[in-house]
C-alpha cells in the first residue's frame, strides 16, 4: 500500500469515532424556527469580514442586491488583516507584459500535484481560470493597486505572484472597506452569528446574531434576527486558533504549537454548519507556516525575510550540520517537517541570506527590513565566522555550504534537494549576512463546508446544494487539497468570494 493510501486509510478510520462531532445525525435537530418578524431584512447577508467576506459583498451589491457585512471582532478582516497581501495569477497581463510564460492550466497543475490529488480537479480548475480576470476586476471596481515585481512561492512553477504595494492584505481590505461604506453597504463589527435559520423546508432563510457581542465572553450582546431574503453567505475563515477542535482533528497541534491567526479564528461557524446539515470535508488537514520566527506573536514580520530573502535570494540552513537541509522552494508541508525535525534534534532552522537578498525583499515589501533588524527577529552577521560563532557552527562547514550554493546556482541545478533558482538569484558574496530563525506555527485549514463550483454549500445528507446558502474562503474545503500553496489562499478567497456574491445576488427571493 502506497504512503498515502495508507494515509487516507487511517484518516477514515480514525475519524469514525468521532464523526458524531462534527457531522450530524440524521435525525439531528438542523431546524430553527423562523420568526413571524425579523429585525432586519436583506437579500444577502454575509458572514464574515475577511478578503472573501468583503468581494462577496462587493459583487453581490454590484448585481443589486441589498446586502449587509456582519463580522464577530471588533475589528473588521479576521485573518486577511494579517495577510501578506500575495496574491497567485496565472496567465496575468503582467506576466504577459515581462515575457513570462504561464497558464491556468500550469497552476492548476501544481495545485493537483502540491495537494496530493486531494482537491476537486473541477473547483481548482475553476478557480485558476477565473483568477486573471478577477485580478483586473479588483483593479477597476476595488481599486487595489499592485506591486508587479513578480515573484514565486514554494510549490510554483511560475513567477506568478504579486504583493499588493502597501505590502500586506491591508491594500485590499482597505480600499474594498471604502467602496462598500461609500455604496452604502453596512459591515457591523462585534456581531457575532449564533445561528443559520434553515427552515422545515430545507432553506435558509436568515441568521440570528449577537449585537455588541464581546469575543470570549459567550451570551454577550443582544440577540436579533436577520432575514437574507435570497441568501446567506458564510466567509468565516478557519480555526487555526481553535486548540481544542483542531487537536480533536489533528493531536500533534495542540497548545505546544502557536498560530499565525487571530484570536478569532475560531469553529464556532463550523460547529453550526454542522448543526445545520452541511457537508464537512477533509477537516483534519491542518497546514502549518514553515517561515515564522519564534521570537514573534502570530504571523509577524521575518516570515517574509524567510521566504523571500531566505528562501528566493539565499538558502536555509541547520546549525547541526552547518548546512542546507530541504529544498527551499518546497511546498509548505515539505519544509514544516524538515524544520521541526531540526528543532526536534536540538537545532536552529536558520534562513539566510546577503545584502542582495535584503534588496530584494525591499522591493517586493518595501519598509520592512529595518523593522525586522531593530526588533531582533532578523540579525546581521559581519562575516561567515562571525555568524558561525553565534550559532555554535563549523564556520569551514558554512562556507562550504554558500560555495555550493553558488555553484549550483551557476549550473541551475540542485542534485541535493531539487530546488529551481529565481532568474534574478545573484552568487552569495563574503557578508555581511543576514539570518531569522524558523519556527513553524498553525496557519490554515483546507478543509471546509463542501460547495458546488458555484459556491452553493451542499448538504451532508443529499449531497444537494442547501437552498439559500453559499461559502467562500478558508471556511471551504476541497480546493487545495493536503497542502496549500502559497499565495493561493488570496486567490482562492477573491475568486470564490466574487462567484458567492454574484450567485447568492441572483438566487431565488423565498419573500
């Protein structure tokens, strides 16, 4: 039996027993009385504030529908708000415009071959094709304007990646916040959604709320009722700071590991879309970010020298061999274990990098670098001595490592580890150097509400899309299967939010 067959052997078998947890019965309670009178009414309701949440809403008052943004924090965009804003277009205008050959279909590729075969070949071919096109749609109707020094990720094959120019999910959060206030569109913070309303009929047909709810504090706020005449749209984002649902799905996460979402990224709408009757799948895949610095709360900022300057422009290193140990532009799964095998042994997963490096990382996150040497989390070394010295290393053992590096680098080839070098990689001159310590932390969950390629949520009993419902974003499973890559996330929130609004917009009016 090949490895991961027996993978997928042992994940059925290990979640029969407690299936019961987050699937319901048959004969579970899914129904919620719909009250004679609502408090509010809207066509769309949409859950959630994040990159998914806010183009659901966008698009769905772009087709004319009355629509309404409730989100649990107090503070609007959930985990996009920490986003590095790196958003994957295959095919891209910009790719176009620099000679850089690409497609939807090479994407798509990587996608299948990253996440195991896991992900639904129609959903991800869905959300690659429709990727360029919602690109330039988030130019011309969000206004988001774009860093378009092209970049990789582990895991691409392509320089397909851009970064928003002020650098982080905030250059899409905040002008799309500004074009719903201005359409009139609200987004009520601290609202939390206690209930979907699927009625006896199978509909949904509203949702009930916590006005001025408090986060921890459970039972705070005032309970109202909102009515979504054509469709609820839940963009609520994973559980990665969940320890106690993540650890019922995967026990190795428990509260050892720290995570890189907010406080609020929690499975109080999973345990509800359960309740309801939704199909919940591949739950227990539970990615981890291989890049973040131990010496950070949450996503911080020296990922991005990891992955950038580390990763692109230099290699990573153990300090107990004093040498590479992984294929840096390996997807997220590769790298994680390769770290905390490191770790686990009593080493330091160091990313490494020159003066060159850091220009680059300049470019592509302008600002950032002086940030991350005052706080410490990245530190500058004279020479290889130096740097050896600090980290109890064979300085001839470092050296030798950047001379193969280079080497390779002159060859473009990599016999150790396979790894492809970025076309504007320079050799690694004689310092100074630069290095951050790794440390992976719980990122993001890609399993999720099943849906239709058009959004619609299907039902755990039918298979059937549940009248009335649609969901977007890391909320969603199937898309990327065992692994995500890197700066999919955004594309598949943009893509999928877009699709929900426009589809929830158009449905059925059931008042």
């Amino acid at each position: 039996m090949t490895q991961i067959a027996r993978r997928r052997l042992l994940q059925g078998a290990a979640l029969i027993p407690a299936a019961g947890a987050f699937v319901p019965a048959a004969q579970a309670a899914c129904v919620n009385p719909i009250p004679a009178k609502f408090d509010e009414t809207y066509d769309v309701v949409v859950i959630g504030s994040g990159f998914a949440g806010l183009t659901a809403a966008l698009a769905a008052h772009e087709a004319g529908a009355k629509t309404a943004v409730f989100e649990k924090m107090a503070f609007i965009g959930g985990n996009s708000s920490l986003s590095g804003g790196m958003l994957a277009v295959p095919g891209s205008s910009v790719q176009k415009a620099q000679g850089i050959k690409d497609s939807p279909e090479a994407l798509e590729a990587d996608m299948e071959r990253i996440g195991l075969g896991l992900g639904d070949p129609a959903h991800i071919r869905f959300v690659c094709e429709k990727a360029s096109e919602t690109f330039e749609w988030t130019k011309k109707a969000i206004g988001v304007e774009w860093n378009e020094n092209l970049t990789g990720k582990g895991g691409h094959s392509a320089s397909r990646c851009m970064i928003t120019k002020q650098g982080t999910g905030q250059g899409i959060i905040v002008p799309a916040v500004a074009k719903l206030k201005a359409a009139g569109v609200p987004i009520r913070t601290g609202c939390f959604m206690e209930a979907v309303l699927r009625d006896a009929d199978g509909r949904v047909k509203g949702v009930r709320i916590r006005e001025g709810y408090v986060f921890g504090k459970p039972g705070s706020g005032k309970a109202k009722t909102v009515c979504a005449r054509r469709a609820v749209i839940l963009a609520c984002g994973g559980f990665g700071a969940d320890v106690r649902y993540r650890k019922a799905l995967d026990p190795k996460l428990g509260e050892a590991f720290l995570t890189t979402n907010q406080p609020g990224a929690t499975a109080d709408a999973w345990r509800e879309a359960s309740r309801i009757g939704a199909r919940i799948i591949q739950a227990d895949w539970i990615q981890c970010l291989p890049s973040c610095s131990p010496l950070e709360q949450g996503m911080g900022i020296a990922t991005h020298f990891a992955s950038i300057s580390g990763s692109l422009f230099g290699f990573w290193l153990s300090t107990l061999s004093s040498s590479r140990f992984v294929n840096e532009f390996g997807d997220r799964k590769l790298c994680t274990d390769a770290i905390l095998t490191v770790i686990n042994k009593g080493g330091e997963a160091l990313a490494f990098s020159d003066d060159d490096g850091v220009k680059h990382l300049e470019t592509l996150r302008p600002g950032l670098f002086a940030k991350m040497l005052a706080a410490g989390t990245v530190e500058k070394f004279a020479d290889a001595d130096a740097l050896a010295k600090a980290y109890r290393m064979d300085p001839a053992k470092l050296r030798a490592a950047i001379a193969e590096y280079n080497d390779n680098l002159a060859k473009k080839s990599d016999p150790k580890f396979g790894r492809r070098f970025d076309k504007a990689a320079k050799p690694i001159g004689s310092g100074p150097y630069y290095v951050s310590r790794m440390s992976p932390k719980v990122h993001h969950c890609m399993g999720g509400v099943a849906t239709a390629v058009n959004t619609s949520v299907l039902d755990v009993m039918t298979d059937e899309p549940i009248p009335g419902l649609f969901a977007a974003g890391e909320f969603v499973g199937g898309i990327h299967g065992a692994v995500r890559i890197g700066a999919c996330a955004v594309m598949d929130c943009l893509v999928n939010g877009r699709e929900a609004g426009m589809e929830a917009a158009k449905s059925t009016a059931w008042i």
